[in-house]
C-alpha cells in the first residue's frame, strides 16, 4: 500500500517579504529539484546568502512573484516573467522547494491562482511555458491546468553533460476559466 502525502487545506500566494533570503538561504539542497529547473545535481551545493539575496531581487522585479505557501508554510515561489506587453503574454516559472512538498496538488493549485491573475488582472491573452522533456510530474501538472503542449525545442538545455529537450506549453485566456470567488 502507497501512503500519499495528505494535500494541503490552503495554498495562497503572497507578495515576497525581507526575511524570504533567510528563509531560502536554509532550504536543503535537492540534487533532484535543481534538476527539475534546469540545474545540474550540485547546482546549489550549499547555502549562500548572497545567492538568495540576488534571488529574492530577482522575484521583487518581476512584473508578478509570489511566494506560495502552504497553512502558513513557504514552500515554493511561482512568477510571470518575460511578459510582452503589446501581445498580451508573459511566460510561467514555478518552483517548489523540497521534494516532500511534490505530488500535493500545491503546484496546481498556485499555478490555478497565477493563470487567474494573468488573465484577470493583467488581461494576458497567453501564458507559456518551458519544462524538461524528462520531467513527467510537472508535464502532467501543466496539461492538467489546461496547458498545451506546443511544440519541442530539441536539445535546448545542456545539464550534467548531456543535452536534453524541452516542451514549449502554453495556454490562452479563452483556454482559462477565472475564478471569481
């Protein structure tokens, strides 16, 4: 018998604050989660507050970056990023810390209240994506949001010494239902 996580009763996103730094600086290395993003298995070999201050900068000057969290907990950060004012786009990242955390419904959820901004707020006609070929759960977490898969860029990211493709996903405005609630 397979024990599942329990899912979390609240997931919320919320605007990044000082202490955020401290709090990434802590955050165990995962060989595995900096794969996920894009990384190589000792991209993050150990904590560095001059890393997570550069980082928590880097979120503040998006257009929109929250951290997501969990009953009260940070577990991840998610952003809108490259928008493109005069198409109406902007692309997707999202992150989760730990690899406890996977598997939730967490990702869904903040990618959920991410596409409501976008389309609401922000009046985003496209949210687009890259993701990893080889990563399954986030694949199965993006078409399960309502994302399409496009199109692959072949041998687009170069990690531990081997090339490997990406998907290039996206969903339209039309594809999102808002929540208003």
């Amino acid at each position: 018998m397979t024990l599942h996580p329990p899912r979390p009763r609240l997931v919320t996103l919320r605007a990044f604050e000082d202490g955020d730094a401290r709090l990434h600086a802590m955050i165990p290395p995962s060989a595995e989660i900096a794969r996920m993003q894009g990384g190589g298995g000792n991209a993050f070999a150990g904590p560095d507050p001059e890393r997570s201050q550069r980082w928590l900068a880097a979120m503040r000057a998006e257009p929109y970056a929250r951290m997501i969290e969990t009953d009260g907990r940070a577990v991840g950060h998610i952003r809108l990023h490259s928008h493109v004012r005069a198409d109406r786009r902007a692309r997707l990242a999202i992150a989760l810390f730990t690899e406890a955390d996977l598997g939730r419904g967490i990702g869904r959820r903040a990618i959920a209240q991410a596409l409501d901004h976008a389309f609401g707020a922000m009046d985003l006609h496209r949210v687009e994506l890259r993701v990893l070929s080889g990563n399954t759960r986030a694949i199965r977490c993006y078409a399960a949001c309502g994302f399409v898969h496009e199109g692959t860029a072949r041998e687009a990211a170069f990690i531990d010494g081997r090339w490997h493709d990406e998907r290039i996903m996206a969903i339209l405005s039309h594809e999102h239902a808002v929540r208003t609630a």
